[in-house]
C-alpha cells in the first residue's frame, strides 16, 4: 500500500539531473508544543527545501522513527524525480555524498552489472557474471518455450532476479556498503530479456506477428520483483521497439551520438543477432538478422566467450606460419573468443593457407596443418601450450560457420544501406556495440569481407554501449527521455525474410566475397 500526499510539487527536474536526489534534513525533535508526527515532521522539512508532492511507501514510512532516533534528527532523506516524487529511503545522519546507482546489461549470455556514483556519474566498479538462464537454454528460443512449461516464466525469472542480486550485493560489499544503500537502478537487454526480468510471458515474441506484450516499461519498485537492493528503488527498464530490436541496441544509438548529427551514421550491435541502425537526427532505419552464435563460441569446436583462459588475439607469420596469440587474464588458452575467430580466418587468409571457400589450399606448407576426421585444421596450440586436454585446433568446419556468419553479417549490411539509398562510402561513422565491440579489430574483419571496406578512420568501437547506456540513465533524468525518442524515431526492417538478402548471402559465402571489387584493399600478405 502506498499513501499519497496530496500538495503541489516543485522539484527542479531538469535533463541533467539524475533519477533519484538526497537531500539532509535537520529537524527540530518534537516538544509539548510541536507534537507533529515523525513522518509529518519529514515531510514538512522536505516542503522547507522545496520538495513537495510526495509519495510515500508504507514501508518506507515505517522506517523514519527509527532513522529520526538513530540520526538525533539528522537524516538523508532520498527522493525520486517528478512526475510522481517518491521517498525512497531516509538514512541517519548526512549521506548526501554519494548516491549509488546500479547499471545492468542483461545479456542473453553473461550479466554485467556497474556500481555508479550517480551524483559525478562515475562508475566505481563493474562485476559481470554468467546469466544462469544458460543452464535452461543456451539460445532466446528455448526460453521462450520453456516459458510454455508450469511455473517456466517465474523460473527464468527468478534466475535473472537471482544474478542482478548477486552482482549488485558482491559490488555493494565490494564499495564497503549495504545492498539497499543501491537507490535507483537501469537495465538494457532484449527485448526477451526484459520481458523475463519483469515476468512478462514472452511467447508471441518469436511467433507471426511478433508482438511483445509492452514496447515501454513505467518503472516497477525493486521490491516488486525481488531485487535486493533498497526495496523502494525505482527499476527503470530500458524501452524495446518489437520484438526484435530491444533496450540495448537503443542504448548503443543514444551512446554513438548518431541522432545528434546531421551525417548519416551506422551502428551495428554485434551478438546473437546483428542489429543495424542507419540514420541521423532525423530518421532511423533498424535491420535485423542472424549473426552471432559463431562469434560467441556456440558452434566453433573450441570456441569460448571472452573470458579468463580465452585466446583474444591471433597473429600468423607470413614466412613460418607460425602463430602468436594473447590470452584473457595471461594463464594457459583453453579456447578461442570471438575476435580470436575473426583474427584467425584473417590471418588463414591473408598468409594463404586457406583459399577463398576457406579451404586449406597446400596442407604441405605447414606443420600446423594437420588432418582430422577427413578435413584439415590448422592448431593454433599445441597441448604443451594449453589449459585443455588437447591441442587447441581451427578447423575447416570452424571456418565454414564462421563464414557463414561473416556473411549474414554484410549481406544484412549491404541490403539496409542500400535499400536507403546510402553507399557505405558516404557514411560518416560506422560504431560497432556490443560486448563483442569491445574486441573486434576492424582490420580484420574486413579482411574476410564482414564489414565493408571503407576508410578504418571510420570504424568506432563503443565496447558494451549497452551497460554505458544504462549508466546514462542513472546519472540524468534527460538520457532517459532521450532513449525513448530514439525508439519514436524507428522504422524496423526484417532482414532474413528478403529475397534480396539470400541471394547476396550466397554470393558473400566467399573470402572475402566473390565480387572482388567490393574488397580491393583486402589483399594478402607476401612471404618474407
């Protein structure tokens, strides 16, 4: 139950200003001639700093003897931005230099939380763990059908719930404080994983007419759906545009600036599918099709997400062929991440060891090539050099899925651009999001024909725009507003429905395509 004050509000609530503000209090204790109740003493010395027309929570409520006995009268009292001002907790004493938010990146795969100072927006510290959906499905698809089993959505639900509050306690204790000292939160996902987190049956998502149950969220109470953080904590969950295009990918346009520009600009967030914005301040053009599962370890025999024991880096040299490679947190490689793929298939290719169909052109030329089940496979290390059971290999198979991938990944490219008229030599940037984003070498990737070759100035990596996104909203009240405008601005495209797009696929199943003209300057390298 919630009681509600009935007086005019006139709380600043410009852009700048974050979702959630402290203000310290001192209040006169009551006498013989002041016998005001504690929580209307609260609230008269709000109205005395200019804050008015407040809600307040029957929890809450419940709270302000003991933190008006405990603070001698002294207390903190946060409050939630207009239009509907809520106090959220009141501390003893003078609390107002720090004011904690938590930034979530609800990820298909891994969950990455930020501990954020929202009064200077700095983010005090990261933590990131695996999303325990994974042990119930690997992929958005399974989950939704898991959901179709009794008690299936409060499961999943309860599992993202559970990881968002482990990470916002092991980052709380980590900064010396207490969960709910955690006063506002943001989460960027997916359009599935929001709906999971709030628990929102997903199933007409991946089904004819894809219709989520909600595009907006209003913010929900933490304690609402079991966050362990302070239980009148707003949750704000980033927006999704369909079923297809979700908060993150809006988080990653509002962080790349591109609405902000009158050059036409394109983004590309990079995970289990590839979402593609094109636009700029007047109009937005998203495209999405399949991209990732090779990229994220889930069809490459030693294929990993980037974590510790991961190769992330991939040299080959053009004379011996023999590689050189570093690995996530310096111990023994157990597996290749995503970019460690695409660096090797650049380096197969450009060092010709592997011909345009990604086969192994001369399997003489080198020791590394080895043959296994009737294909070749090139060992990027040996099991004296690793952290697993065997040699760690790339083989042919690895490449015809990773070249699979790289093509969906620029046929969707190809077939967005030009249906807007735009060649990708006249865009102004090219931003690459996604946890993924973070790693990727441009370089490389249009080597082996993924992205298009185009001046490397222009390739912009915003590393995990979706958790930067989030930290935006905690910090101002305008990022927030910002993202939903972005989301007005959408005009969305299904892109592995087009014919256009099979027959350009097909075409780009090649290294780096089979039109060779598009990718002059991806050439080889000479032996020395």
């Amino acid at each position: 139950m919630w009681y509600f004050f009935s007086m005019t509000h006139n709380l600043n609530n410009g852009p700048d200003r974050p979702p959630v503000t402290k203000y310290y209090l001192e209040l006169d204790p009551p006498t013989g001639d002041d016998p005001v109740a504690d929580l209307d003493r609260l609230l008269r010395a709000l109205v005395k700093v200019g804050v008015e027309d407040v809600t307040v929570p029957l929890f809450v409520a419940a709270k302000v003897p003991g933190a008006l006995k405990a603070g001698g009268y002294k207390v903190t009292a946060a409050v939630s931005a207009p239009p509907l001002p809520t106090l959220l907790a009141v501390q003893p004493g003078d609390t107002t230099a720090r004011k904690l938010g938590l930034a979530v990146d609800l990820g298909t795969t891994n969950v990455v939380g930020a501990l954020v100072d929202m009064i200077t927006g700095e983010t005090l510290s990261e933590r990131s763990e695996l999303n325990p959906q994974t042990a119930i499905g690997e992929d958005i698809l399974t989950r939704i059908h898991h959901c179709l089993r009794p008690g299936g959505l409060e499961e999943l639900q309860a599992c993202a719930v559970s990881c968002i509050s482990s990470i916002a306690e092991g980052l709380a204790m980590q900064a010396g404080c207490a969960p709910d000292d955690i006063l506002c939160v943001s989460v960027a996902g997916n359009t599935t994983m929001a709906h999971l987190l709030l628990g929102l049956d997903p199933y007409n998502i991946c089904r004819a007419p894809y219709i989520p149950v909600a595009n907006s969220f209003g913010p929900v109470r933490a304690r609402d759906i079991g966050l362990a953080v302070a239980p009148e904590a707003p949750v704000f969950v980033l927006p999704n545009v369909g079923s297809y295009v979700g908060g993150d990918v809006l988080a990653g346009v509002l962080v790349s600036g591109m609405t902000a520009r009158e050059d036409i600009s394109l983004l590309v967030d990079i995970g289990t599918n590839a979402e593609i914005v094109v636009g700029n301040r007047d109009w937005l053009l998203v495209g999405a099709g399949a991209a990732g599962p090779a990229l994220e370890g889930g069809v490459v025999r030693f294929g990993m997400r980037a974590t510790n024991g991961a190769i992330d880096r991939v040299v080959i040299d053009p004379s011996s062929f023999e590689p050189s490679f570093t690995v996530i947190g310096g111990s023994a490689p157990v597996g290749l991440c995503g970019s460690a793929l695409i660096d090797l298939l650049a380096e197969l290719f450009t060092t010709g060891l592997i011909d345009g169909r990604g086969r192994f052109s001369d399997p003489s030329k080198s020791a590394r090539i080895v043959e296994l089940d009737g294909k070749y496979a090139y060992v990027v290390a040996r099991l004296r050099e690793s952290g697993s059971a065997t040699d760690i290999i790339f083989s042919e198979t690895d490449i015809e899925n990773l070249v699979r991938t790289k093509a969906a990944m620029y046929t969707a490219l190809s077939v967005v651009t030009r249906e807007l008229g735009v060649a990708f030599s006249e865009l102004a940037d090219f931003f690459i999001a996604g946890t993924f984003g973070a790693y990727i070498a441009a370089d490389k990737a249009l080597a082996i024909g993924m992205v298009p070759d185009i001046d490397l100035s222009k390739y912009k990596l915003l590393g995990n725009s979706s958790l930067t996104g989030a930290v935006r909203v905690l910090t101002s009240t305008g990022a927030l507003q910002e993202i939903g405008r972005i989301a007005r601005m959408i005009t969305y495209k299904e892109m592995n429905v087009s014919s256009d797009f099979m027959s350009e696929f097909r075409a780009a199943m090649f290294l780096p395509h089979t039109d060779e003209g598009l990718f002059r300057s991806a050439k080889k390298r000479e032996r020395a």
